[in-house]
C-alpha cells in the first residue's frame, strides 16, 4: 500500500505516493483567519475520526471467516509498510495494496477496518514515530477501505466461494475508490490549510498505474484464495515478493543514475567555472592586445586614442539603436573595429601624418592606404578577422564614391555604415593641426546634408535620435579639459 508520512498539522499522512502533496501552509493574512483554520482543520479531522470510530464500532464485530487468513494478510501489509520503498526523498511506495485488496475481497469491511489502524501503525513506524498521527491517518485508512469495500461488495459478494467476472469489476471499483477518496481527503486538508490545488493532479498522476497493477496482484491473490485456500496465498506470495524487489531494484537503479548525473553535472560546471576563467584571461588577453595596439597609434599621434576611444562610444550607441545585441559577435567585432580603425596609420610616414597642413594629392593617395594597411595587420588574428573587415570599409560610402574598393550601399558592411557617421561627427568637432573644430550643430547639419550619399540614411536616423545625448556627453568631456568645440 502506498505508505503514509507527515505533512503538516494534524493528520500529517501523505498516503503513499500520495504523500508527494506540499504541505507549506500559506500565510494567513491576520490572526483571525488562522484561528478559523484552525478550527476549521479540527473539525475536519474531528469528523473523520469520529465516523472513522462508528464504521469500525459497526464492522469489526462482524468479522467472519478464517481469521488466521485474515491476521497473515494483516502481517504481510503491515511489513509492506514498515519497510517501504523510498522514492524522491520523502514519498514512499509499497506492495501494501495487494494484501489490502485481498483483504477487502475476502473478508470486506469488517476485515478492512481491523487493517486500517494497524497499517497505520506500520506506517509511523517506518518513520520511527509513533504519536497522534497514528489516529489521523488511521482514521482516514478506515473510512477509505470502508468505502472501497461497499464498492466492491456493490459488484461481486463478499468471501466467494469461486472466482467470477463480478470479481473483476468489484476489485476495479474498490481500486479506484482507495485513490481517488485517498486523493479528495487530502486534497480537502490541503485547502484548509490555504494551500494551491493547482498542481495536485501534476504531483499524484503518475501513481495511477501503480494502483491498478497492485490492485490487479491484490485481485489474483484473493483468487487464489478462493481456488486454493491458505496453500493459495502463501503460494502467491512469490509475485508480490517479486514485485516488491522489482520496484526495489528499479528505484535503486533510478538512484544510481540519478547520483552518477548529479556527479556528472557537478563535473561539467567545475569544468565551466575553468572554460570561463580561461575564457576571461583570454578575454584579458585581447584586451591587452588591442590597448598595446591602440598605445602604439597613440605614441605617434596623441589625438587618435582619444578619437578611437570616443568614437567606440558612439559607435555602439547606435549600433544598439539598430538591434544589435549587447555581446554579440557583431557587437564585438564593431566595438574592436572601431576602436582600432586607425591601425593602418602605423604603416604612414609620419611626414604625412602629423603634416601641419593639407596634404596634396601624392599625399592623400599614400594616407588613403591606411584601411588596406590595417586590415592586412589583423585579418590573420582570429579574434580580430571581423574587426578586420570593418577597418577595410571605413571609408566607403553610401553612393559607392568611397575607397578603397567602392562599395556601395548595404553591400558596405553594417558596422563600416555606422562608423562613417560616428568618425564625421567626432572628427569634425575635434581641432585637427589642419584646421579647428567644428560646433555640434555644424557637425549635424553637415551629416544630414549628405545623408543618402556619403551616408547610410537609416544609420543617420539613429544618429539623431541619440545627437542630444552625444551633445551632453562631450559638454561632460568638454568641462574636463578635452579639445572639443560645442555649438553656442
């Protein structure tokens, strides 16, 4: 039978693997509402046991038949619940049911209300308790196997003298009635208790098989009974021996895998805390990487660092604008191909690069190699190669009039269409050895004047919905000492 443990106030019994039932009782909202709780769970469980009384004061003098049967099915289910089957921690199964059937078939409710206050104390004692909870769950035992046996007594008699159809039915019903009554009375404390039906059915489904086919074996037992007499029960104790070791070895074997997993589970995330300390020294790594190389533009133009860094900045403001995804390999790869577009200047004399003033043709053809210089730097860097791509288009435009391989609209890539906004915009509000400043407003109106030709349109849409956001930041930056020009 399905083995009784504590859940809570006063019955405290979880039958069987109906004791997968949460007993947490929801707080009361005030003090007055607890007490009705707990008048009201009283009173339940007051007229359980009161009725549970009567039934047993009425059936129990009319038990009849061969008693020592009757005591050796007693036996058997009381062994059954001393030692049951632990199954997810605290819910028990046992092979109880079987003899309980017999019981009911062989000996009805006179039989069944002897069984219920002793596989109750069969059932504490598998729990190395033996307190008032006794009573409870007996009570509910009680009026459960009552109840079963009308049912099977509704279908086939009491104590046949050979087996029958009738037998079938009857045993069916009965079987039905020990779970769903089990369930309705549970279910019943559970709401005084104030606690969510919700997910009842979701916690005992699953036992439904489990009582058929011990209501099944119960059923052949008490046939044998009836064909073969007490040689017959004794007989028949093999398949419930059986199944009994059968769940046993299969819960066993459950447990077995369950542990292995769970120390396979623990494996794998020591294993992910290593892969992610690696991956953030690998990270670290390519930090570093990309600072030294930003260090290295730095030490010969002392304005590019700061342009790299703020142009990052604006750069991911928008590409976030756009949907890109914080963390994503597009996201990084524009971040890193911001920040290091400039690297190809590493390969431009410094007679160029720091020349005072404009530069003439032959000049600006040797300047305007830097894209193809940095992106022959970093194509080999693995981690690099998508950042490669958006420093070899960073100067290509929206009408295709770009260098150096004329790309035109979205055949330019994404992150090289958001950075040509972003660079005009710094570029033209930071003193250059050429020329000043330009004001923010004068940077703005410049970007819309060539929106759909040198730039992406949608790229501007994103610029201007963040300008006044850029605007309070290089104000911020301004205060701090930078060399920017603000509109008046």
């Amino acid at each position: 039978m399905p083995h009784p443990s504590g859940v809570g106030t006063i019955d405290d019994h979880k039958r069987a693997s109906l004791s997968v039932v949460d007993a947490t009782v929801s707080q009361p909202s005030s003090d007055g509402e607890s007490s009705r709780r707990t008048w009201l769970l009283r009173l339940f469980y007051g007229a359980q046991m009161l009725l549970a009384a009567t039934l047993f004061a009425v059936e129990a003098p009319r038990v009849s038949g061969d008693l020592w049967v009757l005591f050796l099915l007693i036996a058997l289910n009381m062994a059954s619940e001393r030692w049951p089957i632990s199954v997810y921690g605290d819910t028990y199964i046992s092979v109880g049911l079987i003899f309980t059937m017999a019981i009911i078939i062989t000996f009805g409710a006179p039989g069944a209300v002897i069984l219920a206050p002793l596989e109750a104390a069969a059932g504490r004692l598998s729990h190395r308790k033996l307190d008032a909870r006794i009573a409870t769950n007996a009570a509910l035992f009680l009026i459960v196997y009552t109840v079963a046996a009308m049912a099977y007594g509704a279908f086939a008699p009491v104590g046949p003298d050979e087996v029958s159809l009738g037998m079938v039915a009857g045993a069916a019903s009965a079987t039905g009635v020990i779970f769903a009554l089990t369930a309705v009375l549970l279910a019943a404390g559970r709401a005084l208790r104030g606690n969510s039906l919700s997910s009842f059915w979701e916690n005992h489904r699953w036992l439904v098989p489990h009582f058929l086919g011990l209501g099944v074996i119960g059923l052949s037992l008490a046939a044998a009974y009836v064909a073969l007499g007490l040689a017959g029960v004794i007989a028949f104790l093999t398949p419930a021996v059986m199944m009994r070791l059968a769940i046993k070895q299969y819960v066993d074997k459950t447990a077995d895998n369950v542990e292995r997993l769970e120390k396979q589970n623990a494996a794998l995330q020591t294993a992910n805390v290593e892969i992610s300390r690696v991956s953030d020294e690998l990270r670290q790594s390519y930090d570093g990487t990309l600072e030294a190389l930003v260090n290295a533009l730095d030490a010969r133009d002392q304005e590019t660092k700061g342009h790299s860094l703020r142009v990052s900045s604006y750069m991911m403001d928008i590409a976030g604008a756009l949907g890109v995804e914080e963390g994503s390999t597009d996201w990084i790869d524009m971040q890193r191909g911001s920040l290091l577009h400039d690297v190809g200047k590493i390969g431009v004399s410094d007679t160029i690069l720091l020349k005072p003033g404009k530069l003439d043709d032959d000049e600006w053809t040797l300047m305007r190699r830097h894209p193809e210089i940095g992106y022959g730097m970093l194509r080999e860097v693995k981690f690099l190669q998508g950042a490669a791509e958006i420093i070899l288009a960073h100067h290509e435009r929206w009408d295709g009039n770009g260098y150096p391989r004329g790309l035109k609209a979205d055949g330019i890539p994404v992150g090289a269409r958001i950075f040509n906004v972003v660079d005009t915009f710094d570029s033209m509000t930071s003193d250059r050895p050429y020329r000043k400043a330009k004001t923010t407003q004068e940077a703005m109106d410049e970007i819309l004047r060539f929106r759909g030709s040198q730039f992406d349109p949608i790229v501007v849409e994103a610029f201007l919905d963040i300008y006044e956001t850029w605007v309070k930041e290089r104000e911020r930056m301004h205060a701090a000492g930078r060399n920017l020009k603000l509109a008046a």
